[in-house]
C-alpha cells in the first residue's frame, strides 16, 4: 500500500482512453490524498467512481489556477496532502498546474510524480520516427497566418517534432505543414490512441493531408501529429557552419539571394538553406 506523506503534492497521470491503463499507485494515491485537483470535476468524477475513488475534489483549469494555485499550496503547508490529475494523460502536458507545481516548489513543498499514461510518448513509440531526439510543440496557433508563420520557424528543425491538434483543425494544420514544410515530409496522424477506433497513420504530409480530407471519421477524437526532422541532422558540424555562413550572409543579402550563394559554398541544396534563413527568423523577401 502506498503511503502518502502529508503536505505533499502528486502529479497523477491518468489514462488518455483504456481505463486498464490506469496504474495501482495512482489509484492508491488518490484514494489516499486529502483532496483532489481536477482540471473538470465532472469528467473526472466518472473515472474516480470506477475506482471507487471518494475522496473529494476540487476544480482546477486555465480559468482558474492563477486565483486557485496559492490556496491550495496554504492547504499543502498546513499539511493537507493533494494530488493533481487533468482530463486525461499526464497533467502539465498541453494541461494546466504549471503555475501550481511552480509555486509549491517555490514554498519548499514537495512535488511527486505519479507517472502513466501520455499521448505524446504513446504516439511517438508507435510512429516510426526517430526517438532519440524529440521537441515537443503542444498546439499550433488555431488561426492560419500565425499558424504557418510558427511552421516556417520549424521547418528546419531536424528532430522530430509532436503537436497535439484539434480535430476540427487537424485538417487545415496539415495542409498548412504540407504547403509550407513540403508535401514530401514524412508524417504520422495518431488518433483515439489506445481507445476502440485507435489509428496511426504514416505517409507524405502532401498525402496525409488529403486522407484527412476525404474521410470525416479522421477529423474526430484526440489527435497527435508527429513529422520527421528536416533532412540534414547528419551533417552535424556541416549543418552548424551552414547557419554560420547563411548567418553573415543575411547581415548583406535578401534571403533568396543568401540561399543561393550558401548553396555554393556549402554544397547543401538551396531550398533546405531557404527554410534555414526562415528558421534563422528572417521571414521571406
């Protein structure tokens, strides 16, 4: 049995779907605390009454956590135990109690991780992308402009990157990640993971986004894009001397002219040192 130590904060990770993904400590855990943190009581109450969980909860969201935050650490140094859980997964991802965690360890109350379920690394195990180096983006710009401007500064990033989308804009980000990281890159969709109607599919963003597209059912549930890095993280020290050059050459030149002249010098092809100048943030010419 789990012993939960007074004036201390869980972080508990829930499941993002399958309830028997749901781990014994964290049940013991919530069972445990003295209150309960919820990003929506009521979404939560059903996964606690499952559990036979009672203990009582609490209402903690974006709304919310800058006014509920410091009074919930009073209760932490008075020695009441909480624990904090969001709608699903692991809190803090994409989820509020950033400002909760950060505040406690700023009163020297102890933070305690209860780890399980994450979209993010679930999506990323099964994709078929390079795992050995990874960025997390969370959420695009829901508006297109800024959302292609955010797209341009990445498309040079070599390692693979992991969004969380709302289905009712996965299909026009993906078609913003093909017209402006090219319809060649490779991507995977990872919907409803580890739920009855799960899919992961990998294919060119030009092709995955029109297989979004053409069915409706894939613009549904909880959803995480993944993409691979831009082509060149080989180059290693290569790639570093071409932000140099491109780097001085921009101090000069407009970005279509520092992108042709780089490509002779280093020998890299032009459009890749192209999204380097875009990523360098120099915009288009």
């Amino acid at each position: 049995m789990q012993t939960v130590e007074a004036g201390t904060l869980y972080v508990v990770a829930t499941p993002i779907g399958n309830l028997g993904d749901m781990t014994p400590r964290a049940v013991e855990i919530l069972q445990g605390v003295d209150l309960i943190a919820a990003e929506d009581t009521r979404h939560s109450g059903r996964l606690l009454t499952h559990f036979g969980i009672g203990t009582p909860t609490i209402a903690l969201h974006e709304h919310n956590e800058r006014t509920q935050a410091p009074r919930l650490v009073e209760r932490l140094a008075a020695g009441e135990s909480l624990a904090l859980i969001s709608d699903a997964g692991t809190p803090l991802v994409s989820d509020p109690g950033f400002h909760l965690v950060r505040l406690a360890r700023g009163q020297g109350i102890r933070a305690v991780p209860v780890p399980g379920a994450s979209a993010v690394m679930a999506g990323l195990s099964v994709s078929g992308l390079p795992t050995d180096r990874f960025v997390f983006e969370g959420f695009l710009p829901a508006r297109r402009g800024p959302r292609r401007k955010r797209l341009q500064a990445l498309a040079a990033e070599t390692r693979t990157l992991i969004f969380y989308e709302a289905p009712h804009r996965v299909r026009a980000t993906l078609e913003d990640m093909a017209a402006v990281i090219g319809e060649e890159r490779r991507a995977v969709l990872a919907r409803e993971l580890t739920k009855t109607y799960e899919t992961v599919k990998d294919a060119p963003l030009g092709e995955l986004a029109a297989w979004v597209r053409n069915d409706a059912d894939q613009q549904k549930g909880e959803i995480v894009l993944l993409l691979a890095g831009a082509p060149g993280d080989e180059g290693g020290d290569d790639d570093s001397e071409a932000r140099r050059i491109l780097g001085v050459l921009l101090e000069e030149l407009p970005l279509s002219q520092a992108s042709v002249l780089a490509a002779r010098i280093t020998g890299l092809k032009k459009k890749q040192l192209y999204r380097l100048g875009l990523a360098l943030g120099e915009g288009e010419d």
